[in-house]
C-alpha cells in the first residue's frame, strides 16, 4: 500500500514539471505591483529591490551608510572605551551581537565589539559627569 502511494505522488510530481505554460497575472488600472521584499529607502535603484552585487560594506555591516557618509570606522573596545570616558560620545546603541555603536559629538559612526553583553553600560557608569547626556539604546 505504502508503495503505490508513494508511486503515485511521484507520478503527481512528473506530471506537473511537465506541464507547459505560464503564470498569468492581470492587473487593473488601479493596481501597482510592487516588488518583494521594497527596496530599502537609501539603496540604489535596482528591479528587485536587492542589494546589488558588492553594494555592502565588508566588515559585515548589513546595512547602507547614510548618503554621503562613509562606513563607520571599527575600532577596538579598549580605544571606544577611551572615548566614552574622555566625553567624546553623544550616543550608545548595543546589539545583541555586542556590537556597540558610537555616535560621537562631530557626527561621526564609531563600532566596536565589547567583551561581554553590557559592558558598555558599566563604562558610562564609571564615566560618570561626563558621560550623562549620552542617548542609550539597546537591541
């Protein structure tokens, strides 16, 4: 029994490769359609709304650098750290990756990695005064 069903799905199988034809879709006038996944805001212009090939930064940064700007500088956590403790930091966000982005007061991106989830907390307590306004975000 399990046999000829087992044929028979593989029969079911065959014969739909085999047949011919192509998917027609009508839109009215009203209707657009509109690509999937809708290209992200800043990418370049592209059919399918990917990434074109080479368009992501190397250091594993999945997304696009504000128009105009740079990709961020990595550097390491001993140096971001430094950062934070001279007061040169406006703005913390953490991933769950602990990866630990720096907006500093001149604009510019800083990312490191720190050694353990939350350290980056621990720095603007010891920093005290000077890290106070910082804007803390987390993933």
């Amino acid at each position: 029994m399990k046999t000829s069903i087992w044929i028979s799905l593989v029969a079911m199988l065959l014969l739909a490769g085999c047949q011919s034809g192509e998917a027609v879709t009508t839109f009215t006038p009203d209707q657009t359609q509109v690509p999937y996944p809708p290209p992200h805001p800043t990418a370049p212009p592209n059919a399918g709304g990917y990434p074109a090939p080479g368009a992501l930064p190397e250091s594993g940064n999945t997304g696009y650098p504000a128009p105009g700007q740079e990709e961020a500088m990595r550097v390491a956590w001993e140096q971001a750290k430094t950062m934070l403790m001279n007061g040169e930091v406006a703005q913390v966000t953490q991933l769950h990756s602990m990866e630990v982005i720096l907006i500093l007061k001149d604009g510019k991106e800083v990312r490191t990695t720190e050694p353990a989830i939350d350290e980056v907390f621990k720095a603007i307590d010891e920093c005290g005064e000077k890290c106070a306004g910082i804007g803390v975000a987390t993933e």
